[in-house]
C-alpha cells in the first residue's frame, strides 16, 4: 500500500507534469516543465513544520503554504495567462499532496 501511495505522490509531482508539458514544443516543453517544477518551492513552508517530516501528516491546511486562502490564490491564478502555468503546477501540487490525505497512515 505505502508502495502504491509513494508511487502516486512522485508520479503526479514529477511524471504527470512531463505530460502537461507535452503540449508545448522544444524550449517552450522545457520552460513550461522547469515552472511545473519550481512549483514545488512551496514545500518550503515545511521547514516551519516540527517534525520537519511527517509521512502521516496531511499537508492540506497544516503547513502556510498549503491552507485554503493559499489554495484559492493559486486557483485564481489560473484566470491570468502570465500566471497560469504556475497555477497549474501549484493546484496540481495541491492535489498531489491532498490525495495523500485520504490514504490510510500508520
Ligand atoms: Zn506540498
């Protein structure tokens, strides 16, 4: 089961943005995949966290840059073009750490 949920969790964070990239073509495909990527500066917010890892703990609401007012800003950030890919990997981001949540945690 951990197998399983450790697979889905680096799958969506790093593979699944692969193929979001794939819609753009050559430098633009490596752009968009290095911002997909750089989303992933909000896991910083984890280093306030005591412990600093928790595999049981969900992330969602829990750490400052995982609450809901920060989740609505990214969501809003898809309205904008000059902000929408970085929506797309922050709320992609949220997801990924969500279904996290309803795993079964020992
Ligand atoms: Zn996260």
């Amino acid at each position: 089961m951990d197998i399983l949920r450790t697979g889905i969790h680096y799958g969506l964070h790093f593979v699944f943005p692969i193929f979001i990239a794939l819609r753009w073509k050559g430098e633009r495909f490596l752009k968009v995949y290095f911002i997909l990527m750089a989303t992933m500066l909000v896991d910083l917010d984890h280093l306030l966290a005591v412990p600093m890892f928790d595999p049981c703990r969900c992330s969602i609401g829990f750490h400052p840059l995982h609450t809901w007012p920060a989740i609505v800003a990214y969501i809003l950030m898809l309205f904008f073009k000059s902000t929408r890919i970085w929506g797309v990997g922050l709320v992609l981001h949220m997801i990924t750490d969500g279904q996290d949540c309803w795993w079964p945690c020992h």
